[in-house]
C-alpha cells in the first residue's frame, strides 16, 4: 500500500513568472546544481506551447539515509524524475534505481493573493515485504525536505531574475 504525500509550496511571484521559470533551463540548471544532491543533472527539457516536460536525475547521498532504506538498498540513492506541466497542472513520476520504490502525483500552481501557491499530491510506493511502509515514510520525509528546499530556492532565484 502507497504512502500519501501532500506538500503546498508558496511563491511570492506571480503564476505567470513561476511557469516562466520552469519553462526555463538555466533555471532547471541552477536548481539542481543548489539542492539536486550528488551528481543531480538535467536530462531534458522540452518546451512545446504551453507544455513543459523536464527529465532530472537527483540523488539522495546514503549518509543522508536511515538505517531501514541503506540495508535494504546500500549506496546514494539516485532518483530519475519527470514533470509535465500542461498550463498550470503537471504529473510527475520518479523511481529510485536499483529499488523496487516509485513516487507519482500531480501539481497544482495558482494565484494566491499577490503570489501563488504550487499543491502536491502523490504516493510513494516501495514493493519490499514487511519494511515497505517503514522506507516509504522515511522517503516521504525526505521528499518533504527537499520539496521545502526547492521552494526556497524558487523564490530566491525568482527575485533575483
């Protein structure tokens, strides 16, 4: 069974600029190099319309892991990610190499007074018996973390372009 995963982030830019910036490479680029983990790179981007699609590998380095993801699968874990924005909605899946361990879900960006507001929704699923819900908290949790990283560095990087 899935472990939920729910997180908001919140700009102070408008929609517009935050579709503008994940249209963009050099921002994509930028993000990875600040909080996309060991060896994180850009695969792809394509922009077609009002389509956004990036393909990122990030990397969770294993001294950043608990005990119960490292023994069942040793080493940086190296999560491979997608995100298709359509205008402003996008899904988004990963997997982790080497593991049985898939995250999917949606994201919703809207206006949020002066700002706007990105809502993620998603399950993380890790076909392990008995240690499967134990490793797909402790994924949820690091996800979280690195979901509040990104926003930070979202804003940041907006106000500075």
């Amino acid at each position: 069974m899935a472990t939920p995963l729910a997180y908001t982030a919140r700009y102070s830019s408008s929609v517009a600029a935050v579709r503008a910036a994940f249209a963009n490479d050099q921002y994509w680029k930028d993000r990875l190099d600040e909080v996309g983990g060991p060896n994180a790179r850009l695969d792809a981007i394509t922009v077609e319309g009002d389509q956004v699609r990036v393909e990122i590998v990030q990397a969770i380095a294993a001294e950043h892991l608990p005990s119960a993801i490292t023994s069942v699968r040793p080493g940086d874990l190296v999560i491979p990610r997608v995100e298709t924005w359509n205008g402003e909605a996008a899904s988004f899946e990963a997997r982790v190499e080497g593991a049985p361990a898939e995250l999917r879900g949606t994201i919703t960006l809207r206006a949020d007074g002066a700002g706007s507001i990105a809502e993620t929704a998603g399950s993380v699923e890790v076909k392990v018996p008995l240690f499967g819900g134990k490793i797909e908290s402790a994924i949820v949790e690091h996800l979280t973390e690195l979901l509040q990283r990104e926003e930070e560095f979202t804003n940041t990087w907006l106000a500075e372009h």
